[in-house]
C-alpha cells in the first residue's frame, strides 16, 4: 500500500520536473546606511541624493536636520543627541564618579534603544538612512554598525569631509610637505588617550586638526616645540560653503597674536599646518632617481 505521504512527494516532483515553481516564503528585508553629506548642500553625491529619496526613515543628529529640509522632508524623521557616542566603549561601572555613570548609563540605554529600533525597522523591509556632515568615515557614527548585527544589510555613502573641502579651499595638496609625504589627521586630546598631539607632531608631518573644542594656547605651545616659528598655518572656516568658507593664513610662530582663535565658528572650522601651504609639490629630493647627486 502506498503511504500518503508518498503520494504527495511524488506529486511534487512531478510540479517541479515539469518546470511548475513551488512557491517558498521570501524574507522581507530593508537596509541600513550611512550617508556622508558634504560639508554644504551643494556638495552632496548623485549617490546620497538616491538613496535619500529612496529612504522610508532618516536619522539624523538633533539640530542637523535644517539643513536637509528638502531633501527629508515627507520622510519618517529619528535624531540622536549629541552626545551619543560619550562613554562609547566604556562600561558604567568602572566609573568612580556617580555622575559620570549615570550619564554613562543613559547613553548606553539610549543607544541599545536606537540601535534596536534601526534593526527592528530593516527587518520589516525599511529603508533607513542615517545622514551625516562631511564623510561620515572622519569621526563620524560608524558606531552604528559596530553594534547593528553583522548580517544586517547595510552599506556607507562617502561624502565630501572637512579635510578634502579646507584642502581644497587653499589649493594646496597636504601630502606635499617639501620633506615629508605624510599627513595626520587628529583632533583634540582627552585624558586617557594614547595618540597625544604632541607625539605625532615629532613626526615633522603636515597635520589637520579637525577643532572641536581645542585648546589654541596649548596646541600652539607644543607645535613651537617641534615646528619652526614660520612654518605655515591656516584655518579654514566653513569648508566647501561657497557663500560663507573663508581662509585665514598665520604661522607657528604668530598665530595665537594674529588669529582671533576665541571666536573662530566651533566645529564648523578645521586647522591645517605645513610646509605645503607654501611649498606646493616641490620636494626636497626633486624626485631624483636613485644615485642622482641633489645639491645641499
């Protein structure tokens, strides 16, 4: 006697022998991404542009989203504070200072919150772009990836940062240092940290300081340590805004006398010091092949 179950198997060999598909459930699946934005709207990739227009949800910094009106405007709008990414990496219980683990506590809830909410949203088929200034790769929230799962489908849309808009806006290329072929992209230093400034600048290298909350005074004290007074400086405010970018040149020596550093525009400013603002692609070797004599 033939099972019932036997039947059935070979009817659906039959279906499928006779090029008949068997429908299988599909998996409802959205993606996550980063978008880098540029450092002013015009600036802004064909790329980022689609993938805005094709988002359901858009994440945003809180105060940011002014900027993109037209861009998010009919979209599901979410933001994250500011100081998200404080005590990232840090577990609240090995701070001594109750205050200083309360507030730890709450912006490690705040991101398991968030980070819970872009998962449960992918995984109903959403599009979520998270938009960021300048690239989101230069001190940006790739966080956000750090903590999504690993097989969440996500991709990061670079965009135009502050080091290529300030490079572009003296028109000078930062590798070209006359003796060095290297630049160092830092920030301000906070206790703790292993990278101080004052050990890359002994490197002799161009370096770009990206100024959020920098001390001029004591930035100046240490560059004079290792740099000569006249090495070349500029700030560049505004990077790659064609109505409000502006260049403003000193050197090692004189910046803190010249420059009114209290009242440059916070975080909308970027510090670049080297040899390169005036030296341009000529280097100390000329490119001698090897065995070539250069005179001293």
């Amino acid at each position: 006697m033939i099972q019932p179950s036997t039947i059935a198997l070979c009817c659906l060999s039959s279906l499928v022998l006779s090029g008949m598909a068997v429908a299988q459930p599909t998996r409802v699946t959205g993606k996550f991404y980063i978008v880098g934005m540029g450092t002013a709207p015009d600036l802004i990739t064909v790329r980022a542009q689609r993938v805005i227009a094709g988002a359901d949800i858009v994440l945003t910094e809180e105060g940011t989203e002014g900027g993109w009106a037209d861009l998010i405007r009919g979209k599901e709008l979410w933001s994250w504070p500011h100081a998200l990414r404080r005590y990232y990496g840090v577990d609240p219980k090995t701070l001594k200072e109750p205050a200083q683990r309360a507030q730890a506590e709450a912006m490690a809830g705040a991101r398991r919150q968030l980070i819970d909410k872009i998962r449960m949203a992918v995984a109903r088929g959403k599009t979520v772009a998270c938009l960021q200034s300048g690239d989101p790769m230069m001190y940006g929230m790739t966080l956000f990836l750090e903590m999504l799962p690993a097989d969440l489908p996500s991709e990061i849309v670079p965009g135009v940062g502050a080091f290529q808009a300030a490079s572009a806006a003296v028109k000078m290329s930062p590798p070209y240092g006359y003796d060095t072929n290297a630049v160092i992209l830092t920030m301000a230093d906070w206790p703790g940290r292993a990278d101080t400034n004052e050990k890359l600048m002994a490197t002799g290298s161009t370096m770009v300081f990206y100024t959020m909350h920098l001390n001029y005074p004591d930035l100046f004290a240490q560059l004079k340590r290792h740099y000569p007074a006249d090495t070349p400086v500029a700030v560049v405010n505004d990077a790659g805004d064609p109505k409000q970018e502006k260049v403003i040149r000193s050197t090692v020596g004189r910046f803190l006398q010249e420059v009114d550093y209290q009242n440059l525009p916070e975080e909308r400013h970027t510090l670049l010091v080297g040899k390169f603002l005036t030296v341009g692609q000529k280097r100390k070797d000329s490119l001698v092949p090897a065995g070539g004599a250069v005179a001293r």
